[in-house]
C-alpha cells in the first residue's frame, strides 16, 4: 500500500505541540501511512522541533505544510505547497529527489499552474464541506473531485482532502482517490487509534477490488 492511502494531518486546534507526538503515534497505529505536519501560525523554530520529533519517533514518513526549508532540515520525507507557497521548481533547487512535493489543487487555474510541474502527488478538494481549514472554500463535491484528476499528468497520484470521514471515504476512493488526507476524523475523534483503523480498513477494502 503506497504512504499516501490514509495521510493524517496533525494541526490545531486538535493537536499542539505537546500532544502531536503522542496522537500521531496513535494514528501510527490504528494503519495511518504517512502523517503532514501542518501548524500554520507556528514559528519556522516550532515546527523544526516538532517535525524532528516526529522523524525520529514514527516510522511513517512525515510531511511538513508548507515550509520545505524545514522539511529538509527535519529530514522529512517532503513537503505539502498550497497554492501561495514557493513554487516546485524552487523547492527541486535544494531538495533533489528522492525528497517528495505535494501540492493542493482546488480550482481548474490552480490545475493548469502545477500541471507540468515536478511534484509527487496532488491533493484535491475541499471534497466536502470542512470546519477544519479556514481557506478551504466551497466544496468542489464528487463531480469536481474527478474533474480535477483527470487533469493530474499521468502517474501523478491523487488525494482526496476535506471533510473526508467515515461516512463518505468509500465515495472518494470510489471516484478514483489515490488516498485520502483527514484531520478532524482522525485528531477530532475522542479515540484517535480507533478511527484512523475505521478509515485504514475501507482504503483496503476498496483498494483489494481495484485491479492491479
């Protein structure tokens, strides 16, 4: 199963800097395949010690929002960009493969300003309506979800992210979803290891239908 089937993104208000490491551990176990650290209103200070701590203590690899400086020092696996960050191209400067670059894509304009970029993954959405990112904007629904992946260049995986949660995470991979991104379902829920199980069991379900 590839890192990016079930990706929990620890951010506040459901983690802080003194309960992230013990809720990924959590999310390790109940069968989450990589974690993205995404603390937006943290110091490039704070984020490097909590990203260091989470490289060294999980097994998963670990994902830094937004700032690929820190990503490299912390060692971790890659970086997530939104749309307002430094462009791939930059980030390909000082962090040559193999170190991983993820990039959101919400609209068709955002679509066609990564599309011949070389990244690792795109992550589309909001899928559903989210309280979890105050940028998100207006849902883009199933249809939307599966418009924008068509325009991911091939072998490009696509992740579905926002408002992804036990009740509409086979509708997402169903549609095509590569993996899915979550917060609220997994950091959100009074029993985190539980959850990010109930999730991992419907990515392997629906991915032992898909053909190989």
């Amino acid at each position: 199963m590839s890192d990016l089937a079930l990706i929990a993104i620890a951010s506040p208000p459901f983690v802080d800097a003194t309960s992230v490491l013990d809720a990924c551990r959590k999310a390790e176990t109940g069968g989450a395949t990589a974690v993205q650290v995404r603390f937006k209103r943290a110091s490039a200070a704070a984020i490097l010690s909590i990203a260091t701590r989470l490289v060294d203590e999980l097994a998963i690899p670990v994902y830094i929002n937004d700032r690929a400086d820190v990503a490299v020092a912390a060692g971790a696996r890659g970086v997530h960009l939104g749309a307002e960050d430094i462009a791939p191209a930059a980030v390909r400067e000082f962090a040559p493969r193999p170190f991983r670059i993820g990039v959101s894509v919400g609209t068709d304009d955002e679509a066609e300003a990564v599309a011949g970029a070389d990244v690792d993954y795109w992550s589309i959405g909001s899928v559903y309506r989210t309280g979890s990112k105050a940028d998100a904007g207006e849902p883009i629904g199933i249809r939307g979800f599966r418009a924008l992946a068509r325009r991911a260049p091939p072998r490009v995986p696509v992740i579905a992210i926002g408002g992804i949660d036990a009740t509409n995470i086979r509708e997402v991979l169903e549609a095509g979803a590569d993996g899915v991104a979550v917060i609220s379902a997994i950091f959100g829920a009074p029993d985190v290891e539980r959850s990010t199980r109930a999730l991992k069991d419907v990515v392997e379900a629906v991915g032992s239908n898909r053909p190989a």
